[in-house]
C-alpha cells in the first residue's frame, strides 16, 4: 500500500475507492476507471483529502455530475473527487442566493424562479451541476453565468480554502479561468427581483424550446464544439453532412448535429475519433475551426 493510500484510508477509512469505472458517474455513460475514487461531505473533508494528495504529489480531479467532458477509456489516474453532503445544499438571503458545487444547475434556476427572482432562466434544462456551470461559464438562449455571479469558494491543489471574489476571476465564452488547480465548492449569485408567473412562464418556453431542438433520453455530454464567432457549430456540422455519422456505437445526433450520442457500448476512442473526423471535414469544407466544448479527461 503506498504511502498515499495508508493516509487517506487512515482519515477516510472503506469510503476510498480503488480501480472504480467512472461510466456510470458520466452523462455519455462512457470512461475507465480512477486510481482511487472518494466523495467528501464537506469543505473541511475536501481539504483534507486535497492536502494528502499535495503531500503525495498525486493528481487530483473533481469530478461533477459528468456532463461537459469526455473520460478517456483507459480511466484517470490518482485521485478523483466527488462532491456530497453540504456541496449540495442551496441557501438565498434576498437577492442573493449561495449554491453547493454539487447542487443540479437545474435545481437551483427553479428555486430561483419559484422566488421570483431573475438572472437564471437561461439555466433551464442545462445538465450538471453548479460548479460545472460556472467552470464552463454556461449559457443559453442569450444568458450566462458571467453576470450573475458574485464570487466563488473553494479550495486551491493543497487544501487551502478560500473565496475568491468576481474580479479574481475572468469569464470568456463557455470557459471561466480560475486559479491553476482550484475546485470549486459554492458558488454565490446575485439574482434582482422578478415577475414570478412572467419567469414560470419564459422558463417553460425554453424548455420547450430545448426539448424540441436536443436528443432526449439517449447518453451524450451536451454540445461537443463551441459555436465559433456569428455561426453555429450544429449548422457547419449539418452542412457538412456529419448529421448521423457513426463511428463504433457513437453517432451524431440526428436531431441537433452538434449533439454525439451513445447508441450503446460507445468508446471514448469512438467520441473523440468522430470529434477529430468531423474538425477536419469543416475545416476542410468551410475553413472554420471548430473548438470542443467537452473537455477530455484521463489518459489519452
């Protein structure tokens, strides 16, 4: 047993995983297995278990609710984290709200609205959690995270916490930059006041909207490219021919081409050589380079 193992077994005892798959941890439903897995309960837990890995010099990556990224067949190596417990909770204070980076995106735009308070709409059947939110600084339908947060907590590589506030952190189109290594824990938001029954109402539209335009009950990570700069990633792919392009189990959606889905038994391998088959033919077709939006996670 390394020396790595015996210290975090020693503070979190059987909760340690070893060897555990991370497919089912994952929206696409696809990824191999993390050195050791652990979920934590709460900020002083999450600091603990980052501070023995800073000791060990062993990588450690958070994982959310596994939406936005891609796991690599051959799994992650050191430490993945899942986040339990307080991460999970969701308090508001008038205008302001502080959600867990555990807390489902979804969860909290329906808090907000049922509150009659505005700035989340766009939320609205977005997948992941909050913390994956404000990590790709999502967005839809012409909102995003950028403006309605107000600061962020969480922990730097060695377990030190500490909350940094809006203007330590830079926010660009569907990415935020956060100190090298930080895992965020909570997120607070500045919401203003609304029309409850105005905002129960645009919040249906768009899922509506949503459900109309995105496959629904098949795996896939969301949006796999970035829509490049007054264009949309979905039409170049469509034009291209790419709708229903299948390598192995994974396919481009035949309802929205910006969509890779799971047909079954799907391989990383199969996502990211549909990923770079598709980069190439636009590029080749329309000169666009395309950007992913889902990021690759493990060994490559």
């Amino acid at each position: 047993m390394s020396a790595f193992e015996t210290e975090l077994t020693a503070r979190f005892g059987a909760r340690v995983g070893r060897g555990q798959p991370l497919a089912s941890l994952t929206s696409f439903r696809i990824g191999g297995p993390a050195d050791f897995c652990l979920e934590v309960a709460d900020e002083q837990e999450l600091s603990a278990a980052l501070a023995a890995a800073s000791r060990n010099r062993i990588p450690a990556f958070c994982l959310g609710t596994g939406t936005n990224i891609l796991i690599s067949d051959h799994g992650v190596r050191g430490l993945v984290l899942r986040l339990g417990g307080t991460f999970k909770e969701i308090h508001f204070d008038g205008l302001g709200a502080k959600a867990g980076a555990a807390v489902q995106f979804g969860e909290l735009v329906a808090m907000a609205v049922a509150r009659g308070l505005a700035g989340l709409e766009f939320g609205e059947g977005i997948p992941g959690s909050v913390g994956g939110a404000l990590i790709m600084n999502a967005g839809a339908f012409g909102g995003e995270m950028a403006p309605v947060v107000s600061a962020v907590r969480g922990a730097d590589p060695d377990g030190t916490l500490r909350t940094l506030s809006k203007n330590e952190i830079e926010f660009f189109y569907r990415r935020s930059v956060l100190p090298p290594g930080f895992i965020v824990a909570a997120v607070q938001f500045n919401l203003v006041p609304g029309d409850r029954e105005a905002l129960i109402a645009k919040v249906a539209e768009l899922k509506g909207k949503r459900a109309a335009r995105q496959p629904q009950g098949i795996p896939n990570a969301g949006s796999i490219f970035k829509n490049p700069a007054g264009k949309f990633a979905g039409r170049l792919l469509e034009t291209c021919g790419l709708k229903g392009e299948r390598i192995g189990a994974a396919a481009f959606s035949e309802q929205h081409a910006n969509f890779i889905v799971n047909l079954g038994g799907a391989r990383a391998a199969d996502v990211r050589a549909l990923m770079d088959l598709a980069r190439r033919r636009v590029e080749q077709q329309t000169g666009v380079k395309l950007e992913p939006e889902v990021k690759l996670i493990g060994e490559w």
